[in-house]
C-alpha cells in the first residue's frame, strides 16, 4: 500500500472514531440534561443530531469499502474475489 493510500485509511479512521466519540459524548449530554430539563428537553434536536451523526459513520463506512476497492485495484486484485480467512 502506497503512502497516500495508508494516510487515507488513517484519516479515515480517526474521522470514524471521533464521530463514534461524538455519539457517545451526545449520549451523556442527553442524559445530564434530560435529567435536569425534564419535559423541556429538546429530544427531537437530540435525535436529529443522532441521525446525523449516523448517516456521517454511513459515509465512512462507505467511503472505506471504496478505498479498500481502489487500493485492491491498484494492486492488481478483484474487490469482489478476495476472500478472508475466518481465524
């Protein structure tokens, strides 16, 4: 794998984790404040913003599977023929 190919894949990676960070640092402010709001809680914004963050791990996902397909090319290999061992 050539240098750009890896640099891609880490950026990838920390972009992934600090969604995934963000996710769960929403789910503690929800709890803080929905404790201490009540039935003033703004849970619609909270869930819009869940929504979001997912469909950003969806493009990571997404965008990972197209790098890993391109770098596969590159190499010379089918995306769709390589198999992974199970162990």
């Amino acid at each position: 794998m050539e240098s750009v190919e890896r640099e891609a894949r880490k950026a990838l990676n920390r972009l992934r984790r600090s969604v995934e960070k963000g996710v769960r640092e929403l789910d503690a402010l929800d709890g803080a404040i929905r404790h201490a709001e009540g039935e003033d809680f703004p849970a619609e914004e909270y869930e819009a913003v869940r929504s979001q963050l997912g469909a950003i791990l969806d493009f990571l996902e997404e965008e990972g599977l197209r790098l890993e397909a391109k770098i596969l090319e590159t190499g010379g290999l089918e995306p769709g023929r390589i198999r992974r061992s199970s162990g």
